[in-house]
C-alpha cells in the first residue's frame, strides 16, 4: 500500500475543488431525492473532502475514511466551512472501520489505483461487507491502459488489467445481485494521451 506520508503531502495542495461528473451521475442516478437523511453513504478514500462535502450537502448521512491525517483534517475543515457534517476518521481500504451492513452506498475515486493491487482484493471485499442488502457501490481507479500509469508514475501508482478486476470480481460475485464492469476514457491532444479508468457498480444482494 502507498505510505501516509506521501498522500500527506499530496493532500497538502488541498485536492480537487469539485466531484467527479460520475460520482454526481451516481448519486442522482441511484438514491431518491428525497429522504436522504435516512441514507448512508461512504466516501472511501476521501482525500481533502470534495466527494464528502458533496455527499453531506445532498443530505446523506455520510461517513469518510482515508489514509492520510491531512486529508482527513482537510475533509473536517472543509465541511465546517460549508456548515456541514460528517464522520470523518483515519482508515484504510482493506479495513473499513464500519459494521457489517451498515452503509447504503460506497464511492470510491481515484483510490484504489493508489492503494495498489497487493490490497484490491480485500478492499473490494470489504466494500461488499460494509454494504447494506440492496446498497451500491461506485469505484472508479485507474486502468494499465491510462497515461498516469506510464513512464516515471512519480505516484507509484498501479495500473489494474482485466484480469486484476476478474480475480476480485469472482471472488465477492456471490454476495451481489450485480457487479458492472465499465470503462471511463477521456482522451486529450486529439487522442494522443488517453485517461483509461475503470469504473464498477456493484450492488450487495437482497435476501
């Protein structure tokens, strides 16, 4: 797993400043308008905050965990700001400190790519556990088809191939009611640089 000191310091320079376009097509696309404040959801490795701030200001009983204490005391300033609130704590992928069943919906941006392949598994896995019968799951990290995973890769971080996800997949498959596999390509320079995520939904089987 990538140390806490290195998302220290790249949660330093304060993170994004808005949520992923999928994260909001998620959400919206997912739970119901109303009622959120019955609904819980976990932005799992939340850096400085913006998917939590997000979550919290749409009404969710929201929960945050990530790796690095300055990106959870980020994730805590940044909702004071907006009047906001959320549980929001120091934790790791491959031990989510939550109960069984206990949240309606996980988000996942731009994490597991960082948290790298020794640990996909059990966070995939432990993404399941947390989940509620009937909850959803959104993860979105990097491809080894994306441009960020080539060269020098100064993040150290780890490009997952189809058969990384398969192997996860098949491991957690009988406890959901579906696990999609999608891809979400951006290209830059008419076509020269190619961003190359994957994105799964997976949805925690009812009884």
């Amino acid at each position: 797993m990538s140390d806490a000191p290195r998302w220290n310091r790249w949660n330093e320079g304060g993170g994004p400043k808005y949520p992923h376009e999928k994260v909001v097509q998620f959400v919206f696309r997912t739970f119901p308008r109303t009622g959120r404040d019955a609904i819980r959801v976990l932005d799992l490795g939340c850096g400085s905050g913006v998917h939590t701030q997000f979550l919290a200001g749409e009404g969710f009983v929201t929960f945050a965990r990530d790796l690095s204490e300055v990106g959870v005391a980020n994730t805590r300033a940044r909702l004071t700001a907006a009047g906001l609130s959320a549980d929001v704590a120091v934790g790791t992928v491959a031990a989510i400190d939550l109960p069984e069943a206990s949240v309606d919906g996980v988000i996942s941006v731009g994490v597991l790519d960082c948290a790298g392949a020794a640990v996909f598994g059990a966070a995939v896995a432990e993404v399941t556990r947390v989940l509620a019968p009937g909850g959803t799951a959104l993860l979105l990290f990097a491809s080894d088809e994306d441009f960020r995973v080539q060269g020098p890769n100064e993040l150290g971080l780890y490009g997952f191939t189809d058969a990384d996800v398969e192997v996860a997949r098949r491991a957690v498959l009988p406890q959901l009611e579906y696990f999609w596999r999608d891809r979400y390509v951006t290209t830059y320079q008419d076509r020269a640089i190619q961003q190359n995520d994957h994105l799964l939904t997976l949805r925690k089987a009812r009884p």
